[in-house]
C-alpha cells in the first residue's frame, strides 16, 4: 500500500521516477524476503563490521595494493626502480662468480657492463627531448672512452667485434622483415627515383671528396661514399609513421613513399658497400677484385633466398614454438651469414644474405599464412633490438678517441659531410620535380631524407674489425710524408700504411654523420612536417576526438531515457 500511495502522489507526466521507485522498492522487499544463508550471515557480519573487511579496505594499506588507486602508482614505480638496482647487481655478481678479477672493477666485463647499463639509460633520457634514444647511447660511449671508463685489452677487442656483428645481424633482420612486398610492387617512378638517385649521387660526392681533402685511396673513398649514402630507418621511419598517424601527408602518400624508398636506399648503399669492400680485401689480380663484387652480389642474393625459403616452410604452422622456431632459423641463418663469409673472404656477401633471407620469409608467412605470422617474428627482433641497441651504439662510441684524432681530420671530415649533404638535398629537390608534390611538399621530402644513423653505425665499424680480425694493424709505422697512397695501403718508396688507421678515420667520419644528422633529422621532421605538409581530409584533432566521446555518451544517455520511457 505504500508503494501505491507513492504512485498516486507523483505527476502523470513524470512517469519516470516511479518506476525507479518500484525498481527500488521491490528489490528491497525481495532481498529482506529472501532467507540468509549460514555462509551469507557467516560472510556478511565482516564485510560490513567497522572493524572488519570495510576498514580493511578504507586503510591506506588496502590502497597501495589496489592498481587502480593513486597510491599504488609510488609502489609500482618503486618497484621498477627496485629491479633496475637489483638486477644489474645480481648479472654482475654471477660474471663476477664465474669468472672472478675480470668482472671486478677495472676488469675488461666490468668495463663493458658498465657501458652497456649506461647506454641503456642514456637512451631513454636523450628520447625525452624527442631526439633518437641511439644519439644518447652513441655520446654515452665517447664519453666513457674519453674519460678513461671503458678500456679493454687485446683478447677483448674481437669480443667486442663479435658484439657489434650480432647487433648488426638483429637489426638487418628486423629491417628485412619489416620490408613490404605490396609496397614494393606499387612502386612508383617516383619512388624508384628517390631511392637510387641520391643515394649514389652523394655516394660519388663524398668520394671524390675525400680523396682530395682527406687523402683516402679512391677504393676506401668509395666504401665512406657508401656508408654515408644511406638514409637511416631508425630515425626516418619512426618519424613518418607519427606524421602518418596524425594524417599529415596521407592523401598524397607521402609517408608511404618516404619509408618505401628508404628500404630501397639502403639494399643499394648495402649493395655497394659489399661491392667496394670485397675489392679492398680480396687478394689477387684487378680483375678478380673487380669481379668478386658482383660476385658476393650473387652469393648473398642466392644464399638469402634459399634460406628464406627454407626457413618459411621448415617449421609447420600453429606449433607451440612455432615463433621460437622461426626467430631461431631466421637469426641463425643471418649470423651464419655474416660471420661465415668473413671466413671465406666474402665480407660483403653476408649482411645483404641476412637482409634477404629476411624479407623471403616474411614474403612466404604473409602470403600463406597471414600478417600475424610475420609480425610474431618481427615482434621477437623489436625486442632482441632493444638489448642490442645500447650494445651497438656503445661501442660504436667507444671508437672514437679524442686523444688519437687530428682536428684536421674532423674539420675535413665535416667538410666532406657538408658536401655530401649538399648535393644529396639538392638532387632531391629536383627529381621530386614534376610531379603530384608542390613546392612545399617537395622541400619536406629534401628534409626528410638525410639523417643518418643505423647504417651507418652497422657498417662504420665493420672495416675496421676485419683489419683487425686479419692482423693489419700495424703501430709504429708511420708512411712517409712525401710518398702516395695506393689501392692496397702501401705507399710508393716502400713505405706502409695501416689498413686499420684508415679504417678507424671511415669510422670517425661515419659516427660524426650520425652526431650531426641524426638529431638535425629527427627535429626537422617534427617541425616541418606539420607546417609543410597538408593534413587528411578526415583528419580531426584531438578535440573533436574528445567531443565526439562526449556526443556518443549523451546519445546512449538519451537512448538509455527513451527506452524506459513506457
């Protein structure tokens, strides 16, 4: 009767409370009809006692533990920087176990610890003023080497060696499989002129120029031509693809067309750096050095291939370690590669074997199986790459030793980099020409398209390791200051030139590349990537996101009343 006295009091055109009411009312009269159970009345005393379960959960204590409070985000963060103390300390006291003075400070694995702990953090921090992470973990190696942290002796160096190969077979890898075979085929003149023509352009720029200005042999002025010919994916990519995702250039495709020429670019710097370092360490007459660059051409295309299709069809689908399978075949086979044809003498048929076995697989897992298989992999090498990114870019810091270096040598250095640079911008401007681009789109595409950092820092090191690895370095010879230089690293009047010293200057030159394009590249494609390029048409800021979350709430709202509308 008092539920209907409440009916009769209420306005007819406001029907809505009622039901509420009744909703109300009559839950209460079922659970107050309901009988209580022992376990209930066992239970329900302590969930509602002060004393008990609700004071529990209203104590600080109970608020820490619980994830979606604001007090557990201390505790999680300290949790975090609890494992970060821990767990170096706990790597480092078993090396230290294991094999005693050599892990204890001053020894060669302490030193090396050290360095790769410090570049792990540098990157991160450096990333927070949106530069490349690589660039912090790069000036953290220089600057443990040049204040005297990172030192290692000789049975060392060829570890370090080793380390630096299988940093370059993990990101080889991890750029084969990110290759797009439907990109690939939708190539466009235009993309196939981006690809090829500035890179050789500044590749033959830069060595004619250091011929002239730091006295290189024309063969190792082309191996730096090379190097330095590369646009980096590390910096270019990421980048395009935050652009993209903002819808910055997508109606014309330019993002698509900067990555997909980037992939072309560096098989062609990759290519041509095989080339030219197989004929500075072949042995035997000119014309089998010229003809053992195309030949480490052929052997690693036919290698990777071959095992890229071995490695699609070896392992059956939906296995339980079908991934590990995969991520053991794929890496297996690119160091087997690398560190295989160096054995042999082929040096340069390895990375472009890794690369393309790479890309064959991903081909195969795509087509028959889907994109998930691929990217499973893939995923497996983003990961594996962020062990050995501070790894690489450490080390490749470390060779760089202000002590040992000419500021000759870094200001001509510079000069060949300015040079380079600048036919490379300018080629890019004009073969951009005539096009679906305008004027502006065109100079964002010449911004875009010169930082340098993962090829470079892969293939900078690696003439200097084989120099090393063959017993060519050679300390206190000096060659004689009126003497030339040939192909071969002697010099004239029976003077020697240190194949290692030449190599080490390759090396200062490409690290100065990635010092100075790098962050220049990063930060003139987020600048200019929104003042130059015009947004998607469907494009909506981040405030109609918001406001159409807002419109789709009120809308279920407004269902939600229409609904209980009788």
């Amino acid at each position: 009767m008092e539920q209907q006295d409440d009916i009769e009091l209420t306005d007819e055109s406001s029907h809505l409370t009622p039901v509420k009411m009744n909703l109300s009312v009559s839950k209460t009269t079922e659970e107050s009809a309901r009988p209580t159970t022992a376990q209930e009345s066992s239970v329900k005393p302590n969930n509602e006692s002060p004393q008990g379960g609700s004071a529990f959960k209203n104590s600080s204590f109970w608020k820490c533990l619980s994830p979606s409070s604001p007090e557990s985000k201390w505790k999680t963060e300290a949790q975090h920087g609890l494992l970060l103390i821990i767990l170096p300390l706990l790597i480092w006291g078993i090396f230290y176990a294991a094999i005693g003075q050599d892990a204890a400070p001053g020894g060669n694995v302490f030193a090396m610890g050290v360095l790769f702990g410090a570049a792990a953090l540098a990157g991160p921090v450096i990333a927070l003023a949106g530069l490349p992470p690589l660039l912090g973990m790069l000036l953290m190696g220089i600057f443990l080497r040049n204040v005297g942290v990172f030192s290692v002796s000789e049975p060392f160096v060829q570890v370090v060696g080793v380390l630096r190969r299988m940093a370059m077979v993990v990101i080889l890898t991890k750029g084969g499989l990110g290759l797009d075979p439907n990109a690939l085929k939708r190539l466009s003149f235009m993309v196939l002129r981006l690809a090829l023509v500035p890179c050789l352009t500044e590749a033959a720029t830069v060595c004619i120029a250091s011929h002239f200005l730091l006295g290189l042999p024309w063969s190792w002025a082309a191996l730096l031509g090379f190097i330095l010919g590369a646009v980096s994916p590390a910096v270019v990519v990421p980048s395009m693809l935050n652009l993209k995702e903002k819808g910055y250039g997508e109606d014309k495709g330019i993002p698509t067309l900067v990555i997909a020429a980037s992939s072309i670019d560096d098989i062609v710097a990759i290519s041509g750096f095989g080339v030219t370092l197989g004929t500075i360490y072949s042995e035997g007459s000119i014309t089998e050095k010229i003809v053992q660059g195309p030949l480490e051409v052929l052997i690693g295309l036919a290698f990777g291939i071959v095992w890229g299709f071995l490695t699609a069809g070896a392992v059956p689908k939906g296995d339980n370690k079908t991934v590990l399978y995969r991520s053991l075949l794929v890496g297996g086979g690119g160091l087997f590669a690398v560190f295989g044809s160096q054995a042999v003498g082929y040096d340069g048929a390895g990375p472009l074997a890794c690369i393309t076995s790479a890309f064959v697989a991903s081909c195969c897992w795509k087509r028959y199986e889907g994109m998930e298989a691929a990217d499973s992999i893939s995923k497996t090498f983003s990961v594996l790459w962020i062990i050995f990114q501070p790894i690489l870019f450490g080390l490749i810091g470390t060779e760089v030793y202000f002590a040992d270096l000419e500021s000759s040598t870094l200001i001509r250095g510079f000069g060949v980099l300015f040079i380079g640079l600048s036919i490379r911008v300018c080629v890019c401007l004009l073969i951009t020409q005539g096009g679906i681009l305008n004027m502006k789109e065109i100079l964002f595409v010449a911004i875009a398209w010169f930082p340098k950092a993962t090829v470079q820092a892969a293939f900078g090191p690696v003439a200097l390791d084989i120099a090393r690895k063959r017993g060519l370095e050679i300390v206190s010879v000096v060659a004689p200051t009126n003497s030339t230089l040939l192909e071969n690293g002697t010099a004239i009047d029976g003077g020697f030139v240190d194949d290692s010293a030449l190599a080490a200057k390759i090396l200062t030159i490409a690290v100065l590349s990635i010092l100075i394009t790098a962050p220049l590249g990063a930060v003139g494609i987020a600048l200019s990537g929104p003042r130059l390029l015009t947004p998607r048409q469907d494009a909506r800021p981040a405030e109609s996101t918001s406001a159409g979350k807002s419109s789709y709430r009120v809308s279920m709202q407004e269902q939600e009343t229409n609904e209980s509308v009788p």
